[in-house]
C-alpha cells in the first residue's frame, strides 16, 4: 500500500474537497499517513484568501521540493527522485495554474478546485512520470467515488460552488469560478450515506448558500432542500454556512422555525460597518439594512447566533470608519466574528489602489482591537445563556492531565459546551443545565 500525506488550508469547502480527494487517493490503493517521512504521495490543499496562506502553501512544497530534489546528475544539475510525488491543489493551484511549475519545478501535478474528480485518471498519468496541469475552468464530472470524512460528528456537504458577487477584496470568484448548484439528489444521496455511517450533524457548504437552486431546471432553492434533508429519518442536526445578508429570505426563515432538524444558526458576513467602505467594498447593502436583516432574524428565530466576518484596515479605511466596525459588532451584539487584516489579492479590484493601502502597523493595531472587541462581544453572548438548558451534541470525551474527566459538544445554536462526564457519550444529544460562561465556551452539567 502506497501512503499518502495530506495537508489543507483555508475554508470548510476546502476542507470537504480533501476528504473527497482522499477518498479517491484510496480508490487508487493509497492509505493516510501522518509521518512525512514515510510518504509516496504529498498533496497540499491550498488556500489563496490572504497573502499570508498563500506563503505558507509554497513554503511547505518548498520543504517537499527538496526531499525530491536531492540529488544531482553527472552535470550538476538537480535531478528530483521519482517519489514522493508532490500534488499541488486547491484555490492557490487554480489561480497560478502552470505558472506553479516555475516557482516549484518539483511539483507533479497542479490540480485546480474544477478538476477535482479528474484525480484518480491524472494519478496514473503522474505515477508513469507525467507532470501535468489540470485547472481547466470547466468542471470535470463528479463521481461516485467514496468520500474518506475527517472523523467527526458533522459531515460536510457542498452544496453550491463559486461566486458572482466580486467583491472588490476578495479572490474566491477566480479561484471556485462562478456560481453553480450541485444536482439536489447527489447532495440528498450523500446525506443519507453520511446519516447511514454514523455521522449526526450535516452542514451544507456553499460561498453562498442562499444561491443554491438559481441555476436549477426545476428552480429548487435552499428552502425546498431543507425541507427534503429534513425528512430523512433519524434524529440529526441540519446546518448551513454561508449567508449574503440580504439574500436571505423570509421563506428560509420559516423554514428554519419549521424544520425540527435545521438549526438556529446563521454566518452573515458583514466585512465593515461602515456605509463608505461597504460601498468600496461592492458589498450590496449599508449597515442600516445589515442591522433589519439581525434584528428580523432575532425577533423571528428564539436564541438564533449569528456570526460574521470582518477585515481591518481596508484600502483607504480611516479610524473612524474602523470605529463604526467596532460599533456594529456591539450594537448587534454579534455573538462571533473571524476577523482578518485586509490583504491585497492578485486580479481583485482593491489590490489596485496602491496609494490607498493602510500600513502595516495600523492595519495590525486595528486587527487587534477588533479581535479584542469580539472577545468581548462573545463573552457577553455567552452569558445569556448561564442558567438555561440547552441541548448538546457531543462530539469528544477527554481525560485531561489532572484526571478531570470532560465531554464536549454543541448547542443547537453552535455554542461550545465543556460538561464534566465519567461516560464517553460521543455522539449523543444530551440535556445540560449552562453553569458558567467563558468567552470561547460554556460549562455545563448533565440534567
Ligand atoms: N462568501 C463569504 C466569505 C468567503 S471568504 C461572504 O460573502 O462573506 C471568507 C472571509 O475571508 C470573508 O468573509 C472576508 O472577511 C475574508 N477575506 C476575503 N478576502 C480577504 C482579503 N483580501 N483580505 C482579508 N480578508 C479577506
Ligand atoms: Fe468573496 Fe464576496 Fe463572494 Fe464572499 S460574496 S466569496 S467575500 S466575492
Ligand atoms: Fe481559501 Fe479557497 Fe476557501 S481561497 S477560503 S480555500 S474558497
């Protein structure tokens, strides 16, 4: 059995992406390994959303690079050793497509989020010593080739790819192209494969998901295939990740009140709180409309989170309009935020406004002060919740050094819940009174 060794960055549709490509590696008679050292096959699944993931992509080839580089022929020249093959794929592969090979020669194969299941025909093709490109921006058709999950309570289910938005920062739209829906009976078959093998939560990915279905015959939508999840037997949780604020609609919300599975669980990426920067940003709504969206959904849907993203120091952003970010996430009282320093990205609108760019230093102070203002919008979330009961999914028992036995899972409304527990309940709903709350977790005790 050959090994392979897999490393992936960036988000949960990358994530997914990994867990098919290993799937079909198996299908070709690989089997994981976690030690480099003993590795035929390395692929990076790489992420191109900030400069920083994309360093880190090379970097880690570079590593690679000369375990297969180290020899040299009879004129000096590097020669590479035939293993272990090096795949490069993912966002960073579809960007630079062939341009990868001059920055890394070693590479054997650069493989674009389009070409995914085009994998076990192009490993034949680079195990007889091919070195190939496939980032064709035409997708290649799914097959039914098994999908090897991370082992975990939630199984990942993309259920549309790619973006029409272009926001002015942002490379998604090049890198996963525009946006498409998977067939709903390939996405449906999958969840009940994943309910069948054990898995207890189900979370449709998409750029956006409230997309789905606009490109469909039938004229589906995320609504219809809520309702159709739902109805798969067993006791199961339903989520879905991410929304466009103001392409969420009222019949998503009744959906979600209606549908016992589904959870009351929203990511709404909001990226600024200013009406100035939004507009530069070419996001489709000001802060005004952003705050009816959160509070329509607060006053409808009973202990809904709701999550967001934001970036410090966007080109030309002042500290006042940084302050209004600040003021946002308070004033909504968001319940989570990733947060990120704006990084220019190749190809995007924003990228080009050189004079405008913040320097460093501002851009980190910023950063720091969002990241601090979240703690404090996450404590306070969480406190809402001492003294209630709520229901846990548990994901993981532990022992810990001071022989403190611990499950933890989550809510309904994706908080973290540490519970003190003699019993390895991994998997289970289980009730808990809420006993305390730190900033990234509650504790709790079994009812
Ligand atoms: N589709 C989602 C987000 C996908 S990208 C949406 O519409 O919001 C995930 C997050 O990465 C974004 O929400 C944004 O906050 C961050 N991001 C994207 N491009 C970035 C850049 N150039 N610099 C810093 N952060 C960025
Ligand atoms: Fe990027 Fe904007 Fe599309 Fe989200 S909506 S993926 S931030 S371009
Ligand atoms: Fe990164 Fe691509 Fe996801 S750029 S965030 S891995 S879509």
């Amino acid at each position: 059995m050959k090994k392979v060794y897999i490393e992936t960055m960036g988000c949960q549709m990358n994530k997914s992406d990994a867990e098919r490509m290993f799937g079909m590696l198996e299908y070709c008679g690989y089997t994981k390994t976690e030690n480099q050292k003993e590795a035929d096959m390395f692929i990076i699944n790489t992420c191109s959303i900030r400069k920083l993931s994309e360093d880190k992509a090379y970097s880690q080839i570079g590593v690679w690079g000369k375990i297969r580089g180290k020899y040299k022929d009879g004129e000096n020249k590097v020669k590479f050793n035939p293993y272990p093959k090096i795949v490069f794929a993912g966002c960073v592969a579809q960007q630079y497509g062939k341009e990868v090979f001059k920055r890394a020669p070693y590479v054997d194969l650069v493989l674009g989020t389009q070409r995914l299941y085009e994998l076990p025909n192009l490993i034949k093709r680079i195990e007889n010593g091919e070195r190939i490109v496939s980032v064709d921006e035409t997708p290649y058709e799914e097959s039914d080739i098994k999908i090897n999950r991370v082992k975990s309570m939630n199984a990942w289910i993309p259920i549309m790819e790619g973006c029409n938005n272009f926001c002015t920062y942002c490379i998604v739209p090049y890198t996963r192209g525009r946006e498409r829906s998977r067939n709903p009976e390939l996405i449906i078959a999958e969840a009940k494969k994943a309910l069948s093998e054990g898995f207890k939560e189900i979370t449709l990915l998409g750029q956006n998901v409230d997309s789905f279905g606009k490109d469909l015959p039938e004229g589906q939508n995320l609504a219809w295939l809520l309702r159709r999840l739902n109805s798969l037997e067993g006791k199961f949780r339903i989520r879905f990740v991410t929304n466009y604020p103001t392409d969420i609609t009222d019949e998503l919300i009744d959906t979600v009140l209606e549908l016992d599975k589904v959870c009351e669980y929203f990511h709404i990426p909001m990226q600024s709180g200013d009406d100035y920067v939004l507009k530069k940003m070419n996001r489709r709504y000001d802060y005004a409309t952003y705050k009816k969206i959160c509070d329509h959904l607060r006053s409808r849907v009973k202990d809904v989170t709701i999550t967001s993203d934001f970036i410090a120091g966007f080109p030309g952003e002042t500290e006042e309009q940084f302050e209004n970010t600040l003021k946002a996430m308070s004033e909504l009282e968001l319940d989570y935020s990733n947060t990120a320093a704006y990084s220019p990205r190749e190809k995007t609108v924003a990228a080009k406004w050189v004079d405008l760019y913040i320097p460093e230093d501002i851009k980190t102070d910023r950063l720091a002060r969002l990241n601090e203002h979240n703690r404090k919008c996450c404590l306070k979330s969480n406190k809402k919740y001492v003294g209630r009961e709520m229901e846990v999914l548990i994901e993981n028992f532990e022992i810990r050094k001071n022989g403190d036995k611990v499950i933890t899972g989550r809510t309904r409304n994706n908080k973290i819940v540490h519970i003190p527990c003699d019993r390895d309940l991994t998997g289970e709903f289980v009730n808990v009174k809420i006993t305390n709350a730190r900033t990234w977790y509650l504790n709790g005790e079994l009812i």
